[in-house]
C-alpha cells in the first residue's frame, strides 16, 4: 500500500489495512480529512510516514509486531489520544509522534532502536519518565518541549547525538547524564531548571553550545571535555554553580559561556585558540584574579561586564577588534595594560566605573586604529561620557586625563615597551 492514498487531502472516512500488507510507507500521508483510529495489519513491516499531516485521526497509536520502521509514522497527528506504542522489532523511531501534542502516558522504545532523533518532540503531554534503549545513537531532540515528563534523564552508552534532547523539560529532576560516546551536547539541557547535582561532559564531546543553558539550580562546577570546540553560552544563567570557570584546549568560541554565573569564585580562563569571549563573564562578580585574553580573540564585547572584584591589569590580545563595554564597572584594575592589537575599533563604557583613585598606563600601537579608538572623547568614549584628553606626548609621551587618572602612551612595538617597562 506504499504511497496509495498520499496526498488525497480530500478523502474522508476511517483508515483500512488488509491482513496481508507489508508496506504502509507514506499510505496516507497529507490525508487531513482522515478521521477513525489508525490501523495497521498484522504482517506490515513498514510504517514510515504512513499518517504524516493526519491531523483528524484520533484514538490511539498502533504498530504491529513485525514493524521494523516507524520513522515520521504520526507526525503532526495532533489529535491523537492514548499512549505510544513501539514494536519489538522496530529500528527507527525518527519523528515517529513529532507534534503529537495529545498523547498521553510515558515514553516508550523497543530493544532494537537505534534512531530516536525527534521521536517525541512537542508531545507536551506526555508524562513519566524518559526512557533510551541500549542500541540508541540519536536522540536528538527526542523530548524536546516535553515539559510535562518527570523524573531524571537517560542517555544509553551508544548515543552519539544529544543535541537538544531535553530542550525545555523544565519537570525534570536529578542530575543530568551523558553517554561516553556522546559528540554533540548543543543545548541538550536547555531550560530544564529544576536539575540538580553537577554538570557532566563526556570525553568525546565537540560541542556545548547551550548545554546547561538556564540551569539555575545545578550545583557543582563547571566541566569542558579536552575535544570540546564550542562553549557558547554553556552555562548561561547557572547561578547556583560554585568552584572556578574552566575552558579545554580547543575551544573557539566562549561567547556567553559563563552570563551571570554569579556564584562562581577563582579566577578567568581563556583557551589558546578562543577567538570570541563576548559576554563570556559577564556579572560573574564573584571572580577574582587577573583578566586574561588569548591572542585569538577577536570579540571581547562586555567580557568582563560587572566583574566588580577582578584585580590586577586589563589585556588585549594581538587581534581584538571589538571593547564595546568589556572592563564596565571593573573598579579596582590598574597599572600598566598592555594593548597589542592595532585594530581596535569599538572601546565605548569600556572603563566605566572603575576607580579614578588607581593609575591606568594603557600602551597601545602608535599611529593605529587602536590608538584613534582609545582617544574618542564623547559618549563613544571608554569611559561613556566626554572626556577630555591633554597631549603630552612631547615632554612625558603619552595623553591623559588626570580626573580619570587613565595615561595613553602610543609605542611602535608595545610587547618591547611591556620588556623596558619590567612588566
């Protein structure tokens, strides 16, 4: 029956199967005006996309004994009622009740799947407990905005996908998981608030975008696995953290990685090949230590936004372009700062707030797009306001502002300045 009825967005009545089909796939896919219970024969072996877009079908999900793929096979059906049903022999779970928003009872996946990338994504729901089979290596987006499922989440040791899976389910307690061959954790965890315990990250991992976004009570510290590339927002708005902020060796991109982990103490760190600390801690006030900056950095945009109890000398590495309000509100940074990237073209609120009672000596690459920058003297300025700046480079090679107490010296190799300086 493979393809009979697709697309007959006229027909009306109640799905048939005979008893001796095997093959079901896309038999009544687009059939919007179906109405009655799904069926499905007794000899069926394939499922897939069988009743895509049969948004009038109710009743309960049904797939026989023999059925190997389930993949799409209630997609969009969304008035369907009852619990999921799922053969013992069936492989593919793909998007089987994706949007089955009417489905009720817990989760369920036979001993042979292997994919459930989406298999229940949108089922709101549904309740109980999640549930991966031992043979699963995708469950991407498997329970996404599933926010009605309780009780801890799962990860079978074959998975290699988490990329979204828990994406909302914001009911779910205990503490989160992660299988050892898991490569994509990107914003597995996102939203789901009432988590407990401490962050994991599997040796295998590449990327934690949004992992643990808005896990605000997890407890514990921060983990980065050593193949991690991507810490984007990993932590965002993990309040309840503590212990000190990490980053693996490999990670590119740190934007956002620790907003408004409060709670967290130690001191900054930035990996040898980040290129992007835009937000990275910002309001982590409870830091202490010294800012740090890699010489890949491009974007440092809010960086260090509020870190009130950061000490020691503000950096800029070899290719930072944007300082778009990144030491704001850091008061006690002083002494001499050392700026190596000549292109820095964005510097606003950059020195906000700090403390005009410390000396700040900033050296940065003469006749540059840095040295312009840092000269602004309006609301762009570094410090958010007019400024006024008096040229003495003749007698002592630098310009000031004595309210501010920040001293400018343009230098032709400023890592040479740092040497002669003794710094």
């Amino acid at each position: 029956m493979s393809r009979a009825y697709y697309g007959c967005y006229n027909l009306t009545g109640s799905p048939i199967c005979s008893n001796n089909v095997t093959n079901m796939s896309y038999t009544y896919c687009n059939c919007y005006n179906l109405t009655g219970n799904p069926v499905c024969g007794p000899k069926v072996t394939n499922m897939s996309n069988t009743y895509i877009n049969c948004r009038n079908l109710t009743g309960s999900p049904v797939c026989s004994s023999n059925v190997t793929n389930m993949g799409m096979v209630y997609y969009n059906c969304t008035n369907l009622t009852g619990n999921p049903v799922c053969g013992d022999n069936v492989t593919d779970m793909s998007y089987a009740y994706d949007n089955c928003r009417n489905l009720t009872g817990s989760p369920v996946c036979g001993n042979n799947v292997t994919r459930m990338y989406m298999t229940y994504s949108n089922c709101r729901n549904l309740t109980g407990s999640p549930i991966c089979g031992n043979n699963v290596t995708d469950i991407g987006s498997t329970y996404f905005s599933c926010y009605n499922l309780t009780g801890s989440p799962v990860c079978g040791n074959n998975v290699t996908s988490m990329y979204m899976t828990y994406y909302e389910c914001y009911n779910l307690t205990g503490s989160p998981v992660c299988g050892d061959n898991v490569i994509n954790m990107a914003s597995t965890y996102d939203d789901c608030y009432n988590l407990t315990g401490s962050p994991v990250c599997g040796n295998n991992v590449t990327n934690m975008c949004r992992a643990y976004f808005n896990c605000r009570n997890l407890t514990g510290s921060p983990v980065c696995g050593d193949n991690v590339t991507s810490m984007s927002y990993t932590y965002y708005e993990c309040r309840n953290l503590t212990g000190s902020p990490v980053c693996g060796d490999n990670v590119i991109n740190m934007g956002g990685t620790y907003q408004y982990c409060n709670n967290l103490t130690g001191s900054p760190v930035c990996g040898d090949n980040v290129t992007n600390m835009c937000m990275t801690y910002h309001n982590c006030y409870n830091l202490t230590g010294n800012p740090v900056c890699s010489n890949n950095v491009i974007n440092m945009r809010n960086t260090y936004y509020r870190c009130y109890n950061l000490t020691g000398n503000p950096v800029c590495g070899d290719n930072v372009i944007d300082m778009f309000y990144t030491y704001y509100r850091c008061s006690y940074l002083t002494g001499n700062s050392y700026f190596y990237s000549p292109k820095v073209n964005t510097i606003t609120n950059c020195f906000y707030g700090r403390d005009g009672s410390n000396k700040l000596s900033l050296y940065v690459p003469s006749n540059s797009t840095t040295l312009a920058t840092c000269l602004i003297n309006n609301n762009y300025s570094m410090v958010g306001e007019n400024i006024t700046w008096t040229d003495d480079i003749a007698a002592n090679g630098c310009y000031h502002n004595t309210y501010y107490n920040i001293y400018i010296y343009p230098v032709a190799n400023v890592a040479e300045a740092r040497i002669a300086n003794g710094d």
